[in-house]
C-alpha cells in the first residue's frame, strides 16, 4: 500500500505544498520546530533528556547556592 512513497518527486510536490501555504519567510521556522519535535520524540522514546547531563551533582557548589537557607 505504501511502497515508493517516499519517492523525490513525491517530495518535491511536498516541499512545493508546504512553500504554498506556509511562505517563504516561516518555512524555515516550520522546519526547524519539526527537527526538534522529531528530536523530543527520539529522546522520549530512548530515554536519554538533554536536561540529565545539565544538572549539577549533588553536594557541588552549583546546587548548594540554589537552596534555601534557613
């Protein structure tokens, strides 16, 4: 049912479609918010968050300034 879908002239009509309604001034922006939704949904999926490796370790001076002191 759905062999040669993907084929390039079936993308460029895509492309086209997309440059139609979209314009040339968001387009980029439309693809881009595609890639990173593409991206959340991989990283969902695989369980690896690009938020993980940005957290301090506990105990280091980074997370000892953000709580509260009493």
């Amino acid at each position: 049912m759905f062999t040669g879908l993907l084929q390039p002239t079936h993308l460029i009509i895509l492309l086209v479609v997309a440059l139609v309604f979209l314009g040339p001034k968001r387009l980029p922006d439309a693809g881009r918010a595609l890639g990173q939704g593409l991206r959340e949904f991989k990283s969902s999926i695989g369980g690896y968050h690009d938020d993980d490796h940005k957290l301090p370790a506990p105990g280091t001076a980074a997370s000892d300034e953000k709580s509260p002191s009493l």
